[in-house]
C-alpha cells in the first residue's frame, strides 16, 4: 500500500512540474495562457531572430519597431534591400466606419486607398467597402472613389463613374471616362474633360480649360474665363468652339460644319450662329502691308428706321481709267433689298463711310473728304496698293474686281 500512495504522488508531481515549464518546445506547447505566457524578453533589450545562423529580423525595445533585415528599423514596419508582394484575392475592407489615416490594400477589390477619410470634407465610411470601386485608387484626403477603375489624388474629390481621373481639390465626377483637373469642376457629361477652376461639363464628350465656363452641350469646347459663379461664359451649341474671357458673352466662335468635308463658318463678337464663313459682329479693320499704307475700316450701324438684320454690300465694280476716280454699282441694301444711304465716318482715314438711316441709294468714299460725289470715290493714293489692297486696272472686262461681304449690325 506504501508502495501504490509513493508512485501516485512521483506522477502527480511529474505533471506538476510539466505544466509550469517555462521552456517553449519545438514542436509546439500546448496549455497556453495568452494572457500570461509570451515568446520575449522581460528587459529593456531587442529580439533578435535568426536562421540558419544568420540574421533575419528584429524587434526593437522600448519602440516596437520590426525590421527585416534591419537592426535598427526606423519606422514600425522597416523593410531594408528587400521588396513587399501581397498576392492573391482573399481579403476584405475592414469597413472601419471611422475617421482616420490609413493604408490599405484591399485584394478582393483590388483596390489600394492611402491618406485620410472623415478629415474636413468627406464621412468616414468612404473607404469602407461599399463605397470602393473595382480597380480604384485614392490618394490625399477624403476622397470618395466608388467608380470602378477610376483614380483621385489630393482632397474632396468625388469620382462616381467609371474609369474617371480626378486631380486636384473637390472636384465631382459622376459621368464615365472623364477627367477632371483643378478645382470645383463638375462632369456630367460622358467622356467629358474641365481644366482650370468652377467648370461645368454636361454634355458628353465636352471640353473647359479655364473658369467660371460651362460646355453644355456634346462636343462642345470652351476656353477662356466667365465672370463669377452665376455668370458662367456658356457654350451651348454642338461640335463648336468657343473662346472668351472675364465675360459671358464670346469672343471667337468656331460653328459646326454642315456635313462631312465641309468647313464650319467662324463668328466674332457674340456671335454663335454664323450665317456666313466669316460672320461679325462690330467693326472689322483689315490691315495692308507694308505699314505705311493706309487700313480699311468696315462697320455696320444700326438704323431706328430700318429692322434689325444684316447689311450686305452686294458687289463693287471698278472700271477706271485713270485709277484717280472710280465708278460702279457698289451699293449698300437691307434684308429687304432697300438701298441704304452712306455719310462720311473717319474723315480723312482709311474708308470713310457711315449709315445716315435714309434707305436710298448712296455713295462710297474711300480716303475721301468730304462725302464722295459718285457710287466709289478712291483717293489716287491707293491705286498703287496692289494685291495687298484694291486692285485697279484699266481694261473694261478683265480689269473688274468683285467682292461680297456680309456684317451683322453694330451692337
């Protein structure tokens, strides 16, 4: 009996003993207490690791640092002479749902988003998984892209559509294949582009580079800059071009063409439905060279007593001799082919003619002064212009000259 109470006490004592060694085995312990037992040191020291007798990795003391293959890790994570590969697609978006800074790959989205969320602008499920696209990357500070394949970089963009680019600072993109630069651009349209600051894009395919514009219709480009938020320079016709700047109205408008291989017609000065190749509105001066000569200066005035419309100068002839005085049929007429009277503008200048508001038939001088006495009165000085300017020949047939023009009213 002795015997049987001595054995039962060695065994005891022997498991006793088993479960209060200190030592990890290597082939694994069993009976861990996590918050009790660890794998370190219990001083101010590191912990080095090793294999096959060379170094491999160290955590420092008191900071927490881990280096591979580094000593001395500078940051919390340290990685010297060596790269970092995430492979495959398990792994989901913690959907933190809080303000932070983060890191964060996301390989079942493949999605990588680096920067702050819920900061100033954005809420603090941007980056949670519901608001990530496929593909998508962002950089900066509360951004949202929940577009597939799509980018931002720097702060408050919105990038809803897919494979959409936003650079700059709040910045909203809902339409598809877009790209924004700058600032407080808005894209609606498809495809569409805004450059520069507080641009808008709703038609598809359009184009801002500037600010305070608007493309609102597809294919439309516009240039150059509007007044304020409420007056944006506008372009609202298709496949067109419109350049301005610190007004609502434009400068030069490019129109549409009227079919394959055929040229579109240009307007100057407020003027988006061209009628003709070359419309104007306001005076046109054209200049000769060399400067020494004398310009022509072209304008069209409005009369109370005629309507509102375009002037048309139908025809000049000339059929001079002596090149000193020259006669024709040129004459002016309204829409409604009444003849137009001329007065003297620009005495003594370049073309020096005028609308009086009588609609008969009238005369036009050119360096002339006072009013010319017969349909085209040109000073002698100009017959020796040329090709730069107005030809003059002696011949009845050979030597005539036409012109058309067309001018809308003077604003």
């Amino acid at each position: 009996m002795k015997t049987l109470v001595l054995v039962t006490t060695v065994i005891l004592f022997s498991f006793s003993i088993s479960a209060q060694d200190p030592h990890w085995n290597t082939d694994g312990n069993g009976g861990v207490d996590p918050g009790v037992d660890f794998l370190g040191t219990t001083d101010n020291a590191d912990l080095r690791f090793h294999t096959d007798g060379d170094f491999r990795m160290t955590l420092t003391s008191p900071a927490g640092f881990l280096g591979l293959n580094t000593t001395t890790p500078l940051m919390r994570f340290h990685v010297q002479n060596g790269g970092i590969l995430s492979t495959g697609v398990t792994g989901t978006n913690p959907d933190l749902g809080v303000a932070g800074t983060r890191l964060m790959w996301i390989p079942d989205q493949f999605a990588f988003r680096a920067g702050r969320v819920g900061n100033s602008i954005g809420d603090p499920d941007w980056w949670d998984s519901g608001n990530v696209g496929q593909g998508s990357v962002a950089f900066g500070s509360d951004n949202l892209v929940s577009g597939d394949y799509s980018v931002a970089f720097a702060d408050g963009n919105e990038v809803t559509g897919n494979r959409s680019i936003a650079f700059g600072s709040t910045n909203i993109i809902s339409a598809g294949n877009a790209i924004g630069f700058g600032s407080s651009n808005t894209i609606i349209g498809t495809g569409g582009a805004a450059i520069g600051v507080r641009n808008t894009v709703n038609g598809n395919f359009g184009v801002t580079i500037g600010r305070f514009l608007e493309a609102q219709e597809e294919n439309a480009i516009v240039f150059g800059r509007g007044v304020d938020d409420n007056n944006l320079l506008l372009n609202h016709v298709e496949n067109s071009l419109m350049v301005g700047f610190n007004s609502t109205v434009s400068t030069l408008f490019v129109g549409p063409p009227e079919g394959e291989e055929v040229i579109g017609s240009v307007g100057i000065g407020d003027v988006t439905e061209p009628t003709e190749r070359l419309d104007v509105r306001g005076t046109a001066r054209l200049r000769v060279m060399p400067d020494s000569l004398p310009d022509v200066l072209i304008t069209g005035v409005v009369s109370d007593t005629v309507p509102e419309g375009d002037y048309v100068l139908n025809y000049l002839e000339f059929t001079g001799n002596s090149g000193d005085i020259l006669t024709g049929d040129g004459t002016w007429a309204d829409g409604s082919g009444n003849l137009c009277d001329w007065d003297i503008v620009n005495a003594g200048q370049d073309l020096a003619t005028g609308y009086t508001g009588a609609c008969v038939e009238g005369n036009v001088g050119i360096g002339i002064e006072p009013a010319p006495n017969v349909k085209l009165e040109v000073t002698s000085e100009l017959s020796s212009m040329g090709a730069s300017g107005i030809r003059v020949r002696t011949t009845a047939f050979s030597d005539t000259t036409f012109g058309v023009f067309s001018f809308i009213q003077g604003m």
